[in-house]
C-alpha cells in the first residue's frame, strides 16, 4: 500500500519539475495562450475527480478531501483560464460605437 502512494507522489514531484522545466522554456508572449489551450486538461482533471469519487467504494476521509481539493482548483483554473483568454481576446476587439437607439431618442425630442 505504502509502495504505491510512494510511488505516486514520486510520479507527482516528477512531472511538477517536468511542467517547470517546459513552462520555463515558454517566452512570455505565449503564457496566456498556452494557459487557455490547457483548459482542457484542467477539465480532464476534474472529470476525473468527479469519476473517481464516484466509483470508490467506502472513501475513506483523505481520499474525499482530495478528491473535492482536485475538483475545487481544476474549476477554479478552467474558470481562471477563460477569464485570462477573454480579457487577452478583449484587447483585440475594437471600440464600440455609441448606441442607435440614444441618438434616435434625442432626434424624437428635439423634434417636438
């Protein structure tokens, strides 16, 4: 039992320095891309959590708390990852024009 939760916060530590190391290599102008291009793998992560917690049998009381931990920050970086990608595609759109039906309405009132 202890071999494979060993084993499995090896793999966990490991693939933290990997994500590190690519990350790292990334310039800065692609960070908020390559963000909302993950949110996919944020959402296989929570999709995940939800099929786990709902195939164990008896969970014991950490297996729940990490269970709903890893559902809590997979939706707050899928949420987070579209917040950041609608502000990035927000800088692209132009201005918006002033309303028709304002105008139409001082049009109406001078007239009269």
């Amino acid at each position: 039992m202890y071999t494979e939760l060993l084993a499995n916060i090896a793999i966990l530590v490991l693939s933290g320095f990997v994500g590190f190391a690519v990350i790292s290599k990334v310039p800065n102008t692609l960070h908020t891309p390559l963000m909302s291009g993950t949110n996919a793998i944020h959402g296989i992560v929570v999709l995940g959590a939800l099929v786990t917690l709902g195939n164990v049998q008896d969970p014991s009381i950490l297996t729940q708390i990490i269970l709903f931990v890893a559902v809590v920050f997979g939706t707050l970086n899928v949420i987070g990852g579209f917040v950041v990608t609608d502000r990035m595609l927000g800088m692209f759109k132009g201005k918006k024009a002033a309303p028709v039906k304002a105008a139409s309405a001082e049009r109406s009132e001078g007239a009269a």
